[in-house]
C-alpha cells in the first residue's frame, strides 16, 4: 500500500512540475474525444484540438447556455449533445449560486472523477460511531458466517486488525474525534462544500477530521480527467 501510494504521489509531482503541458493536453484529448458533440461542432473547429483554435473559436458559456443541451438530455434524447459518450443521470446543484439548484447531466467520464461524497462520508462515520461497540468485537471476528463472507475480499491481517483495535479504543473515549486521519493516516485534507445542502453536515466533518479540516478548497487536476 505504502509502495503504490508513493508511486501515486511521484507521477503527481511528475506531472505538477509542468502543469501548462499536462493541461494542453487534458484539453486536447478532451476536443478529440467529443469533437462530434452537438456543441462543439456548431463552432467550427475542423479537427483543430489545440488551445489556440479553442480559445479563439469556442466562447465561454453559462449554464444557461447549456440548457437547451441539458434539456433535450432529460427528455431521453441520446445522441451526442454536449459530449461523445451518452449521459446516464441528472443531478441538481445545491442551488447555493444565484439561489436556484442547477440541473448537471453526468456521463461514465464525468462519473469516474468523482470522488466519495462527503454526506456519504458523514453518515458512514456517524454510523461507525453508533455500532461502535460491534464494530469493535467484528475486527477480531470469530464467527465463521461472517469470517467465510469477509474472506472472500480480504485476507486476514491481525497486525493490522490490533492495530486498528486500539485505535478505536482511543477513539471511543474521545467521542471519535479526528477519526479520519487516525484510521486513514495517508489522508491529507478533506474537502466539501459549506453551503447549501451540505451545511448540515459541515459540523460532523469538522468533528471526525480533527485538524485535517480545511475551509480552502484545491482545485486540481489531479488525475489528468
């Protein structure tokens, strides 16, 4: 795990190094991949993918522009509108821009970078905290039902089992504050909306990350999309 989070942070410092190459050709391959949408072809870009066609053809837009797009994909329309691979869910912004939730069609590609959803992640903690004691006696898990299922995606580890034994031990007694980092050390920060649908649970992950709360949000482009 260790070995493969290093490779992880080395092609990341790689690529970061020259970050205006890796975003030339991030959009380039994005050109190339949905040069037969809808949209992109109105603009003319005749097989040109480079930045400089794109900057001179292709205006910037508002979701408003979009929406005739946007529209005719919640009515089922299939073919290729705003990009190359077919859109398979709406989603509703938390409206926190201009006071009005924003209907946002995710496809394959776009669904791939997203990463876990902080409520989900609220309500797993949350979860975890109440069936502590459970959760507890399962790590050194005895019974054979539960063992056979278990087995069949991980392989014991009773080091790591004891470790993670005391460690929640110690969680326990302090109510499970700064859970995050200490069951999950390689996280650096965790990163949410504060606004809108997601103030509820602003509170909680202050809670369960302790220190690695941040109110800065990066903004990278992390894995290359």
């Amino acid at each position: 795990m260790e070995k493969q989070m290093q490779t992880f942070i080395d092609v990341f410092e790689a690529e970061t190094k020259d970050a205006e190459r890796v975003q030339r050709e991030v959009l380039e391959r994005i050109l190339k991949e949905n040069g037969e949408a809808e949209y992109l072809k109105k603009f003319g870009l005749d097989g040109k993918w480079d930045e400089e066609t794109f900057r001179k053809c292709v205006p910037l837009a508002s979701h408003h522009d979009l929406m005739p797009y946007i529209n005719r994909i919640a009515d089922r329309d299939a073919s290729p509108l705003l990009a190359a691979k077919p859109f398979t869910a709406l989603s509703w912004s938390s409206g926190t821009t201009g006071g009005k939730p924003k209907l946002v069609p995710f496809n394959l590609a776009l669904s791939s970078t997203v990463t876990l959803h902080t409520t989900c992640l609220a309500y797993a903690l949350r979860e975890f905290s109440v069936t502590e004691g459970m959760f507890l006696s399962d790590i050194r898990v005895s019974d054979p039902v539960v063992r056979g299922s278990v087995s069949k995606l991980l392989k014991p580890n009773p080091d790591l089992a004891d470790s993670i034994y005391q460690k929640c031990k110690v969680l326990q007694s302090e109510n499970w504050y700064g859970s995050i980092p200490e069951l999950w050390p390689q996280a650096k920060f965790v990163t949410t909306i504060l606004t809108g649908s997601m103030e509820a649970y602003v509170g909680k992950l202050r809670h369960y990350a302790g220190d690695k709360f941040s109110e800065t949000v990066p903004d990278l482009n992390f894995s290359k999309i």
